[in-house]
C-alpha cells in the first residue's frame, strides 16, 4: 500500500524545492514502486483533466507524473520519466498528447539520439494514425539504435561509463519491446553490463537471458545473475520477480526449480501487489505445478490490473475453464459419525 509519508513528502517537494532551488523535485527519495503508484495516479489525473477540456491543469500534473519516472544514473537530464509518462498517456488513449508531450524532446540534442524515445513516438503515432510521422521515427529509432551498437566493445573512460551503459540498456529494450530482434537486445544488455555490473543492470541481463536464452548456460547465467541481485537486494520486488522467473524458466527438478520460482515471486507478490508482470508470472508457474485454482486468483488479479491487455483475459478464461473442468473434491469423513453431515463453519 502507497504510504501516506511518501504522498505528503512528494507533495511538499513539488512546492519547496523548485521555489527554493529552481529545480525539479528530488523524487529519488520516494521508494521505486511508491513513485510508480504516485505517478499512474497523476497521468490518470492529468487524463482527467484534458477531457474536461482543462490542458494547462493537465500539463501541470503531467509534470509531476515525468519527475516521478525519471530515473538516470549519471545525473544529466533523462528523457525516461517522459518515456514513461508517454507510455501510460498511449494505454488511457491519449497518443496525441504523447507525441506533444515526446515532440520537444525529439529536437533535444542531449536525448535525441535515443532509440527508446523515437519508438515510443513511433507507437504513439501509429495509435494516432499518422503513418507518415510512424514510419520517420521507426527509421530514426532504428538507425539510432544500429549507431550505439556499432560502438560496443570500444575502450571507454571511467566518467563516460555510466551514460553508455544506459545508451546500451535504453537500445537493449528498443531491440527486445519494439523490433524484436532479441540476438541484439542481449547483445546490448550484456555491453550495459560490462559497462555497469551493478545488481539492477545485473538483474535486467538475467531477466533478458531468462526470456530470450536459448542454451541450458543462458538460463544457468539468468539464475546466477538475478540471485546475486537478491542477495545484494532482498527486498526489491523487481529483482524477486526477475529471479524467480529465471528459476522457473531453467526449470531443473534436481535443483527443485520450481518451488524456489514460486517462493520468490510470492515474495515479490508481496511485496508489489500491483505489479501486473509479477501476478502474470506468478499464475503461470501455478499452472505449471498444477496449482490450478491459485493460477485462477493470480491471472484474475493481472487482468484486473490491465483490463485493457487480450493476453491477460485470454489467461484467465483459460484457467477459468480448467478450474471449473476439475472433479469436485470427495467430502471429508465426519468426526460426528458416518452419514451425517458436518455443521457449518462460523
């Protein structure tokens, strides 16, 4: 649940820090998944605005929605938050205020040569069906991303490190969301790694290996890589989830894959009940144990999270119809005699 500390301490920021110092709010000292919470409620707030015809009052929310999703190592501006921002406006149906939102930052020359930025304009686009500006920004994006590839491997200095490991880790996710071209995204993931081994860049090369490996040593690396983000970070719902998943897609019986998969992402369940990825995963390794009516709850709780993904639906009229195939449980024997039944529970 979101803190009460956390909303009131975001709030006094907004108001003191930009009047004190002129700069934006520091949102890092809100916990990660608290700053996902806040930020949702101001783009759905921001939303609300804009159908009310209200656009000053919407951009002005907006804004807080951007500082919350902002997130760069280096400390130089990041276009992330705006990434994020843009990405939520594109699900509540609003692509056109995603490319007037994105549009600035694609004549910014500190951010504009980022593959992830000019994809995301590109989908933005394509929901608001203008072909023409799609197909500029796929061009853009992919030409971008195939520029930061081709300088992989290259001698790079201890100040420049953090900035190209988060060029890398922005090209990885472009070649795995949006051009499915997974050889490239690990390709990417692992040069974000060289660059910054640090447990989350660790944790995302892992998850990457878990999903897109193809060889018993991935999936061994997948392991070994998310369970040393855990054990940096045991209380982090994103590095739980990644190992977890990890654990379930090696899947060695000798090693009990499988009950480690589901002890780590209830934990990560737990800790982040609102995650979508979390429950979708945690349903599926259910399914696979034959835990039926638990991956009937969980896929339940993701497609009430994303009503608006098929997949997710898909999922739950499966179980649905798996749970309801199964044979009633015989009636336990009654301590009160045979043939009578048992009173009911209180």
């Amino acid at each position: 649940m979101l803190s009460l500390f956390y909303v009131r301490l975001f709030c006094a920021l907004c108001i003191v820090a930009p009047a004190l110092t002129g700069c934006a709010p520091n949102a890092s000292l809100i916990p990660k998944s608290d700053r996902a919470i806040l930020a949702t409620r101001a783009v759905e707030d921001a939303v609300s605005a804009y159908n009310r015809g209200d656009t000053q009052a919407g951009d002005t929310v907006l804004s807080r929605a951007v500082t919350l999703l902002t997130d760069s190592a280096t400390g130089a501006f990041s276009d992330t938050g705006y990434i994020a921002v843009a990405e939520r406006l594109n699900e509540q149906g609003r692509p056109q205020d995603a490319l007037r939102l994105l549009d600035p930052l694609t004549k910014d020359r500190r951010v504009s040569s980022n593959p992830l930025l000019w994809a995301t304009v590109a989908r933005s686009a394509k929901l608001a069906s203008d072909t023409r500006r799609e197909n500029d920004a796929n061009t853009r994006a992919r030409e971008a991303a195939n520029a930061i590839v081709a300088g992989f491997d290259g001698i790079v200095g201890q100040k420049e490190k953090l900035a190209a490991a988060e060029r890398a880790g922005n090209t990885a996710r472009y070649f795995d969301e949006y051009a499915a071209d997974y050889p490239k995204a690990l390709q990417a993931f692992r040069e974000a790694y060289r660059l910054s081994p640090d447990p989350a860049t660790g944790s995302r090369l892992g998850y990457a290996l878990a999903n897109r490996g193809s060889s018993p040593a991935d999936f061994a690396d997948a392991v070994r890589l998310t369970r040393d983000a855990v054990e940096k970070r045991p209380d982090e719902p994103v590095f739980l989830d990644a190992f977890g998943w990890a654990l379930f897609k090696r899947g060695d019986a000798k090693l009990n894959d499988l009950a480690g998969a589901r002890r780590r992402l209830r934990e990560a369940a737990d800790l982040a009940p609102d995650s979508f990825a979390i429950h979708t995963h945690l349903a599926t390794v259910y399914e696979a144990t034959n835990e039926l009516p638990d991956a009937l709850r969980e896929s339940r709780i993701a497609a009430q999270l994303a009503p608006e993904n098929g997949a997710a639906k898909e999922k739950h009229d499966r179980l649905k119809a798996l749970v309801a195939s199964l044979p009633s449980p015989a009636p336990s024997p009654s301590p009160t005699g045979a043939g009578q039944s048992r009173p009911p529970e209180p």
